[in-house]
C-alpha cells in the first residue's frame, strides 16, 4: 500500500538563497513521523512546501498516491492537510469559539462543524470551559490547544505541527505531547516538527534528520534515540 505522505526528491528556494536539496521521506497512515534538525535546517520549508505556502524548484508530494505540489494551498487543505504553524497564529481578538470555527472555512467542514466542535471540545476540555474568552487571553499551553483544536476542524487526514511545544513550560509541554497522542490514536496521522528531540522520539513512530537542506538520517525513533551521533548533537550525551 503506498504512503498516506510521500515527498520526493524536493529542492526548494527563496530567491536565491537554496533551503532544500532532493528531500524524500514518507509517512504511512497511522504514523506520528518526527523531521529533526536545528534551526536553519530547513524543517519549516519542507513543511510549507507540502502546505503549498512555497513552490518547489523540483520533485513531487503525493498524497495517497496523488501529486498535490502544484496545487493551491487551500485545494491542499481540502484534501486533508493541515498545518499548525509555528507561533500559534490565533485570531487575538476573537473568542476561543470562534477561532474554532474560522477552522472549519472549508464546506465539506462547514457541514460538519457541530459534531467536529463535540470531538474538539472532548479532546480539549479547557477550550469548552473558555469557548468565549478571547483567544488572546488564553495562556501559551491553552493557545496552543487552540492552535491545534482550529487544525482539527478541517478533519484533517494529515496533521502537521510545527514547534508545539516552542515557549512553553516543561509540564505544559508534556500534557501537549500527550494530546498529540490521543489524537494520533483516534486515527489523525501526523508529521511533528519539534526541537525537543528526546520528546519527540519518544513520541514518534519513525524520525528524519535534516541537516542545512537534506536529509541525513532516518530510522525508527527508537534507532535515532540510540544513534551515537543524535546523542551528541541533540540530547547533550
């Protein structure tokens, strides 16, 4: 069976400056696969060019077997992926509820949007308790819950998170990781950008590792944990 997600071969630009060399990797149905790397890396830009927020210079994303590259970022949304960005990106002045709702823009979500609320608010039962305070209120774990329950109003086949779990504290990034989980396993396959390399292995089916535009390394996450070379430079060991 092919892969829910395959990037092959991309290579990537702005303007003149080269962010991505042949990038490939794959991320079956079911997966939590984690893209490693320091800043600069080129994590974000593999991701936006999946979300076609950047075109590629060259090579292909499928999904479910079907080039989407060249499609427009909203078409890309509608055929079930959804990125979280890095920062959160809420509406401030806007209430918990309905930064909810502008997730579901798309019709086939409209549709569906009370019964995905339901599924959102029992995922994150503090966004029901605050469903009309204003997103801009919300401290850094609960906007990022927002964050994450205004992707999942799209019902998305693929869930791209990039940097969850950026400026939060040790405890909020826990319970993060942990819905992720849950999430996970009510079927919402995901691709994790994260600079917490132990967390996100110990999270994560299988991992990549970007290095200044390719990609150096790949394994199950409990290989890469154990790779003498990922210990030294992401884990301090």
């Amino acid at each position: 069976m092919a892969p829910l997600l395959e990037v092959e071969k991309i290579a990537a630009a702005y303007g003149e400056v080269r962010a991505l060399w042949d990038v490939s990797f794959s991320v079956q149905t079911g997966e939590i696969v984690t893209l490693l790397g320091a800043n600069g890396a080129g994590k974000t830009t593999t991701m936006r060019v999946i979300s076609g927020l950047l075109r590629p210079l060259g090579g292909e994303v499928r999904l479910g077997g079907r080039p989407i590259h060249r499609l427009p970022a909203p078409r890309i949304v509608a055929s079930g992926i959804v990125q979280i960005p890095e920062g959160r990106r809420l509406w401030p002045r806007m209430s918990v509820l309905e930064n909810l709702e502008l997730g579901a823009y798309l019709p086939e979500s409209r549709a569906r949007r009370a019964q995905t609320l339901d599924w959102v608010f029992s995922l994150f039962p503090r966004l029901a308790e605050r469903r009309a305070q204003l997103a801009g209120t919300l401290s850094g774990g609960e906007q990022q819950m927002l964050a994450i329950g205004r992707g999942l109003m799209s019902r998305p086949r693929l869930l791209m998170l990039d940097e969850p779990s950026l400026g939060l504290a040790p405890i909020l990034v826990r319970e993060v990781f942990e819905i992720v989980r849950k999430i996970n396993a009510e079927g919402v396959t995901v691709l994790l950008v994260e600079q917490n390399v132990r967390q996100a292995l110990e999270l994560a089916t299988r991992g990549y590792v970007l290095e200044t535009g390719r990609i150096t390394r790949s394994g199950t996450a409990a290989e890469l944990l154990q790779d003498p070379e990922i210990k030294r430079a992401y884990l301090g060991m």
